[in-house]
C-alpha cells in the first residue's frame, strides 16, 4: 500500500514539475505615443512569451524591426534613429508573476496579479511593476497588460523639434494567448 | 523497505530539481530554441535618389512618393540671369511602392518634353547580422523615356519609335557602417535615334555615389557617372554633390551639378557642362511620402 502512494506521489510530481510552462510565439506587443501634434501607433504581433507556473517566472521577447507603424517612414525612423534595431534587435522583459499561487491554469476565470521584473530596450534595463490579467479558458491563458515607458528611461533620445510630436511617455500593451508548451 | 528508501529518496531528489530548476530558469526563453533573427541593412541611403540616380533605396509599398524637381541655370550665367536661378529645368514625378521590394514611377520633364517611366526592384538585400550573410544589397532599374519635341526634320518618315530611349541600371550598395554608404551602378542606355551614324546607339556608364550621414537628419552625398568610351561628341561626365536634410515626411535634396536633366538616360549620355568652367548648376529635390495603402492591423 505505502509502496502504490508513494508511487503516486512520485508520479504526480514528476507531472506537476514538467506540465507547468506555457508559450507562444504570436503574441502581441503594441505602443502608443500620443500628443497634440500627432498619435504615433505601433504594433508586433510575432512576440515570443513563455510562462512558468511552478516558479512565476515570465519572459518576452521582440524583435525591434517587426513593430509595424502606419507609415513606413516612421518605422524606419524608430529603428534607425531611436531603438537602433542593429544594435539591440530585441526588447526583453524577464521578470515574475508575484502571486503566482493565485492563479490556477486548471480552473477556467479570470484572475489578476501583479508581474515584476526587468525590461530591456535600447540596450537599457529598467525595473517595472504592472498589474496583469490572466484569463483562464479551456487550456489557453490570455495574459494581459498595459504600463507606461518613458524614453529617456531607456536612452531613447526625442530631439527637441520634434518632442511636440512624440511622446515622452509612451504606453506600452501587451496581450498573449499562451498555450502549454509540450516536450 | 528497499523500495521505500529507494522512493523517498528519488522525491527528495526531485523536489531539489524541482527547486533548482525554479531558481536558475533566468532563461526560459531560451527552451524554445529561438534563432538569431535576421537584421537587414536598412536606410543605406535617405532617399531613392543618391542625387541625380537611383540608389538602393525603394519606396515602402503602399507609400506614394510625389517628387518636384529643379535644376537652375549654371552659375556662370552671370548677373543678368541671375547666376543661373531666372532659368528652371523640371521634372515632376509620381513613384508608388507596390510592395516593399517593387517600385514604379512616372514622371514629366520640361527639357525635351520628356516622359518617363520605370520600375526597380530588389533583387539582394545587406545583412547586418544573423544567421544568413549578404555584404551587399543588389537592386535592378530599367526605365523608359519618351522625348516630346517636334520633329526635327518633318519632312523625312518619323517613326514613334524614335522617340524613345532605355535605360538598364544595376545598382550595387554597401551600407559600410552607420554612417557611410557607398553604391556602384553599371549602365546601359539604348538610344533608338542618334543624330549621326557614328554616334552611338548603346552608352556604357559606370556610376559611383556615396553618402555619409552627418547627422540623423542631415547627409553629405556625391555621384559621378563616367561614360566608359569618349563617343557621344560634347557630352561630359555627370558629377554632384549635395546634402540631404530629412524632416518628417519631406525629404529635400540640394545639390550642384553639372547637368539639366533629371531621367537616367539624360543627366548620364546628354550633361555637356564642364565643373572646371563654372558650369556648375544648383538644383534640388523634394520628396513627398504619403502612405495610399495602409498596412495590415492600420485599415479602418
């Protein structure tokens, strides 16, 4: 008897420590700047997230160069002159869900918790809080959130003439229908 | 009671893996083998013009470009015409990306009322970094050009034909670094009517540009075509410098040069001003991008 529990209890944390991460690679990242002057739109729908429930660990990854903007001028201008896509051709966020707990990926709801960590752009990491929704359904987790970035933050320089035109904050959406990444 | 040693024991040893295994994924990502991405050299040059050529650069597909431009007189011309600026050669112009590699374009020039249509394509685009190498970008233009004047002798049979002119370009780019780019461009043109029989129909030229970015809105450029044999009688190799200064959506381009026309086949078989005379020209180009077709995710 003791030999078939602890059979199962073997088994059972074997599954539990392996069925607990969750990716996708078409997630979406978009920002927005706005002024009087203009609203500036960009969005990257070939985002990379992968989640681990067992420790709460998140992480991203985009590519500059595939943020798309509604004129191509101002994606060439945003990769040459601001993010320097050549340089640093990825944002990365690696951070933690800090509730983690408080979500159960079996259970179909909404939950929300706050995601902490460190977010790379330019080639400047800066530290940043956000709350995030978690919408469990039928084995998919729909990750959502919404925070502001400010651009020297990052060394992301907005020369002066144009500072009317750009925002010095702009806010940053991220949206991901992750789904159990299988070994 | 083996067994049992034996399962505790492999718990024990899995909850540390299990503990280690959440202390050290500082690299999940990395799990999903993601390869480097592919960085493409972009902006070798500001504009599709290096001044009078075509660089590598395309118009991005769905923007249309309406181009303006002027060549004044030389600035030898003197006072009484105003060194060169009472005098205006023009060209006006529609380009459109069809799509991010294929453009074409349409323009009108007062000198010989020319017509004059083509297209570019990519056909190699620079890596900068990533799992696939490319030193260079390689691009083909091949345009059209439709000369308007009255005939010079009516008297004789004058065919359409006679009318046209071709142009078959390679255009060769190197983007060296941030701020330096270089381009070689091979041409052909093909002239269907030349006014002797010992002019030449088939002109060979061979096209060296460079630009070297001062600023992010400012560039420093130069272009010299040579004519490879000294057949065509008076013609002089075309030679510019200029600047490009970039603002929003505008692209101006100021320049000397010793030509007046601005279609390939023209300012490379047909410049007759000499730099060493004074028969320097200022003139420029202003690009206008509007986008037509907005890209997917940006439709109303």
């Amino acid at each position: 008897m003791k030999k078939i529990i602890l059979s199962i209890a073997l088994l059972a944390s074997v599954s539990a420590t392996q069925a607990q991460k969750y990716f996708t690679r078409n997630g979406h990242l978009g920002f927005f700047s706005k002024t009087n002057m203009e609203d500036i739109k960009a969005n990257n729908e070939s985002v990379t997230y992968i989640v681990d429930w067992t420790s709460g660990e998140i992480q991203i990854s985009a590519l500059q160069t595939n943020f798309k903007f509604e004129k191509a001028l101002m994606q060439e201008h945003y990769n040459e002159n601001y993010v320097e896509s050549t340089k640093f051709p990825k944002a990365t966020f690696k951070g933690k869900i800090e509730n983690v707990n408080a979500i159960n990926i079996k259970k179909d709801g909404t939950y929300t918790a706050n995601v902490s960590g460190s977010l790379e752009i330019h080639g400047v990491s800066k530290n940043y809080t956000t709350k995030a929704t978690f919408k469990v359904s039928g084995g998919h987790v729909v990750a959502e959130t919404k925070f502001n970035v400010k651009c020297a933050d990052h060394n992301i320089k907005i020369e002066a003439n144009l500072k009317n035109n750009i925002s010095e904050s702009i806010e940053i959406t991220a949206k991901a229908d992750l789904t159990e990444l299988k070994k | 009671m083996k067994f049992k040693h034996f399962a505790l024991t492999a718990l024990l040893f899995q909850s540390c893996w299990a503990w280690s295994q959440t202390d050290t994924t500082s690299d999940l990502l990395s799990l999903l083998g993601e390869e480097d991405p592919i960085i493409y050299s972009t902006a070798t040059f500001k504009s599709t013009r290096v001044i009078n050529g075509q660089s590598i650069e395309n118009v991005a597909g769905g923007v249309m470009d309406f181009r303006i431009s002027h060549r004044f007189g030389t600035l030898n011309s003197g006072i009484h015409k105003f060194y060169g600026l009472d005098m205006a050669s023009m060209r006006l112009a529609l380009e459109y990306g069809i799509t991010d590699n294929w453009m074409v374009g349409l323009g009108r020039s007062n000198v010989n009322e020319e017509v004059d249509g083509f297209t570019k394509i990519r056909i190699l685009k620079q890596v900068e970094s990533g799992p696939k190498k490319m030193p260079v970008s390689l691009s083909y233009f091949g345009s059209m050009v439709m000369r308007g004047t009255a005939w010079a002798d009516p008297t004789r049979d004058n065919f359409f034909t006679s009318r046209l002119f071709f142009c078959n370009q390679l255009l060769l780019a190197k983007k060296v670094d941030d701020k330096l780019s270089l381009q070689l461009t091979p041409t052909h043109v093909h002239r269907n009517l030349v006014a002797t029989s010992d002019i030449p129909h088939d002109v060979f030229a061979l096209g060296v540009g460079g630009r070297y970015k001062v600023s992010r809105r400012l560039a420093v450029n130069a272009e010299y075509f040579k004519l490879l044999k000294d057949n065509i009688p008076g013609a002089t190799n075309s030679l510019s410098v200029g600047v490009d200064i970039e603002t929003g959506g505008h692209v101006f381009q100021l320049h000397l040069t010793n030509g007046s026309s601005m279609n390939e086949k023209g300012f490379i078989t047909e410049t007759t001003g000499n730099w060493n005379k004074g028969d320097i020209q200022f003139g420029f180009n202003i690009s206008r991008v509007f986008t037509v077709k907005k890209p997917k995710g940006f439709q109303e």
